[in-house]
C-alpha cells in the first residue's frame, strides 16, 4: 500500500486551511461559540468547523432542495445547509433533545431561515420510516448515534433520487475503526463503512476530512 503524499495538520495550519474557506458569518460563529460554553462535555458532537462551508458547497454542488439530517444537536450542519438551499427547498432536521436544538431554533430564526427548516422531535428511525417511500430526497447528513447507522442508511437510500448525495460523519471515529477488536460505537462505524462500501446501489468515497467523511451518490 502506497500511503503516497500526506501532510500532518497541525494547528497553524488547520487555522490556514480554515482561513482559505469561506468564512462562517456571524450566526454560525455564534452557534459554535455558545454550544462550547453551553455544552463542553458534549461539544464535541457539532460538526467540524470546515464542515459547514463543505456542506453548504454540496448542497450548491447538487443542486438539492429537499435535504433530511440525522442528528442535529444544536443546529450548526443545518444552518449551514439550509442557508444554502433556495428560498423554497426544506431541510428536515431529525432529533430527540428539545434541549439542543432550542439552540439551533434560534440560530435558524437569526440567519432567517427557520421557514426551511422542519424540525421533528422523535427518534430519527420514525421520522424517517413516516416519509414517502419514493425517492425524494436530494441530500441527507448523518451524524448520529452510530449503533444505528446501517438503519438510518436502509431508510435513507431507497427515498434517494437518482444522483442524491448521502453524507455520513465520523467514518474514522478517531481513528478506532482499524481496531479489528472493537466494540461499541467503533465496531458499528466499522459495521456500517463495510456495509456501505459494498452496497451496489451507492457509490462511495470515504474522505480523511476531520474525523472522516464519507460521500455517497445514488446510483
């Protein structure tokens, strides 16, 4: 195996890379700030900071207007995505703390786009299974609880048009998915990285970006 030509990312130069990106605005920075203040122990559940301006990009990329997102905590993914849709696209945000995502609420109504955004408090599985069975979705994020990932993955890839992009975070989990010993949470991001890459009717890439990242397209 050729590892070929990797760069270390250091902290001078992730704050290079970030400075190079589009740059969040006011309420995402904001958002990010206050869910560190709000939430330490569970801070790091909010996607990276160079996740948002990627989103935003793939939501342009795609062109999608009908988007659904597995795990939203306090709102940044979703900010991001639905301040990328069109005026008349819909984000479906899925899940089960009233607590978090009183912070995306807020957020959703500051940057002015709370009238995209459908937020739906149940287990996501529900919400999911309760969709038409036809594809209609353009896009889907998924950053949740791993153990149900090959779940949320089943429900979401039937529902996708042909070309719609399925985004799943935290593919590396730290780096534990090559721990062929693994339990828990890592034995299933294993579990599910297998499974999707196997799965015929996607395509798939599995990025190092943050703690990995992969992208899927419909076939």
């Amino acid at each position: 195996m050729t590892k070929g030509n990797t760069t270390e990312i250091t902290d001078e130069l992730y704050a290079y890379a970030l400075a190079h990106n589009p740059p969040l605005d006011a309420v995402q920075r904001e958002l990010i700030e206050t869910t560190y203040e709000r939430f330490p122990d569970a801070a790091d559940m909010q996607s990276a900071e160079e996740q948002g301006p990627l989103l935003a990009f793939l939501v342009r990329l795609t062109g999608a207007r009908h988007i659904v997102e597995v795990g939203t905590f306090t709102g940044f993914s979703s900010l991001s995505m639905a301040q990328a849709l069109p005026e008349d696209g819909r984000l479906v945000a899925c899940d089960i703390s009233e607590e978090w995502t009183v912070y995306a609420r807020e957020a959703w109504a500051r940057a002015g786009v709370a009238d995209r955004v459908d937020l739906r408090i149940a287990p996501a599985l529900d919400t999911l299974r309760a969709m038409p069975a036809e594809p209609h979705i353009d896009m889907a994020y998924v950053d949740a609880d791993k153990e149900n990932q090959i779940l949320y993955w089943e429900e979401l890839v039937p529902r996708m048009r042909q070309g719609g992009l399925i985004v799943v975070d935290n593919t590396l989990l730290h780096g534990r998915v090559t721990d062929p010993d693994a339990t828990g949470a890592a034995a299933a991001v294993r579990q599910f990285n297998d499974y999707a890459a196997a799965d015929e009717r996607m395509e798939s890439v599995l990025l190092t970006i943050s703690d990995g990242l992969t992208l899927a397209r419909r076939r």
